[in-house]
C-alpha cells in the first residue's frame, strides 16, 4: 500500500511548505499529495481558500496579489509556488499528487504541464492530477491526454466509481468517511487504483489493507509506512 505524505509531511512541519516537503524527504517518503491555487496566473501551494487561520495574512486567497502572498507566511515559512516545490522534489524521483483548488487553476495548469515535463523533466506518470471538480480533469484529459487523472470523492455515488471511468482516470481518491467495500471493488473491476485520504489512525490503516486499498494519504507517512510493513512482514517467532 503506497502512502502519500498528506500536504507534505504535515504532521511534522508547516502544510504544504518546503519544510514539510523537505521533512518527507528526511523521512524517506518519495510520495508527495500537495494542493494548488491561482493567484495571479501562478499556481502556489496553499490548501485552504481563507488565508485566515492557515496563514499570516487574512481574506480570500483568489483576491491577493502574488506581492501579497509572498510576503506572507505558514507558521514562518513561506507559501512556495508549484514551480518551485516541483523543483526541489524531481532530485528525488517523487511521485506528486497535485490538487487543483478554486475555480481558476485549470487554465495556469494546462499551461504550466508541459513546462514541468519539458524543462523540470518530470514524466506523466509521475505527476497525478485530482480535483472534486470533475469538470476540470474532463477538459485536462482534453487538452493534455498523457496525464494522469484522480477524481476525488466525499461521498458514495449510486454509480459508485463510474465517474472515474467516464474521465478515463488512473485513480479514485475516497474519503476514509465514504468508503465502503462495494466502492473498492467497483473501482478495482474498473481498472482503478483506490486512494483514500486522510488516513493516520493504525486501526484504520489495517482495516484498508484489509479491504485492499491501494494507498493513503497520512500526515504522518513514516509511522502509517511501519505499520503498513509491519502488517506486510510480520514478524516470526
């Protein structure tokens, strides 16, 4: 079961910052799940769309200049941009989640792709793109046929996992408080890899590698990482 370091190693260093990129990387987790908004046709990395609470700034995320953002910090770091968190972790080999947040991320995205491919050197499948927006990955599967698409769920549909293969997805990301074993199998039949977010609770991890999951996103990896080899190589007497 791969484990996804939720905005970074978040359970150790500020969300979605270098700090908490850097931290997964220390923690030998190569996997990384980050969420992305436009802000002045820049994608940054920022997961809610109020800075108040998450940051030191205040308003809307969508109504602040670049300047403004720069200038502000999460616990003291700054907020990175995708460019420049994509950077830092190509020297690693990582697989990165990249959600897309707000209403206006898509077209930056659609622009900044083949850039991440073509001068970072990224290939395809190590860049997965999710959204709740259904829509966006429809028009990205469009407009960028090679990447790989994850539909987010918080819910169960009446067509289960249907909406994946509509949208000819390589994953369904579930809510750990949305997932039943009807919805895995479904997805599974349907050629999907499962994702399920946000998983730090042991009981919890056991009980998905039970029902065959295929990954987790966890704030904390390295510990949901021991017992995940823990629950794959038990020990012997």
């Amino acid at each position: 079961m791969k484990v996804f370091a939720h905005r970074g190693a978040s359970g150790y260093a500020p969300e979605n910052t270098l700090a908490a990129m850097r931290k997964a990387i220390d923690l030998n987790v190569t996997s990384i799940e980050l969420d992305v908004h436009n802000v002045g046709g820049t994608l940054y990395v920022f997961h809610d769309r109020r800075l108040d609470g998450k940051s030191s700034g205040t308003g809307l995320i969508e109504h602040v200049s670049p300047e403004y953002l720069t200038a502000i910090t999460v616990d003291g770091e700054p907020i990175p941009t995708l460019w420049q968190v994509l950077c830092y972790l190509k020297a690693y080999n990582s697989v990165v989640n990249i959600e897309l947040k707000g209403l206006n991320s898509l077209g930056p995205f659609i622009d900044l792709y083949p850039k991440l491919l073509n001068e970072i050197g990224y290939r395809s499948e190590q860049l997965l793109i999710s959204s709740f927006h259904h829509g966006f990955l429809a028009t990205l599967k469009q407009r960028l046929p090679s990447a790989r698409l994850a539909p987010l769920l918080e819910g169960i549909p009446d067509d289960l996992a249907a909406c994946a293969t509509r949208l000819d997805a390589y994953s369904i990301h579930l809510s750990l408080s949305f997932i039943t074993q009807e919805l895995i199998d479904d997805a599974h039949a349907r050629g999907l890899m499962v994702y399920v977010y946000t998983v730090d609770h042991p009981q919890d991890i056991q009980d998905l590698a039970k029902m065959g999951v295929d990954g987790i996103f966890s704030n904390y990896p390295d510990v949901s990482q021991a017992i995940i080899d823990r629950l794959t190589h038990p020990k012997t007497s």
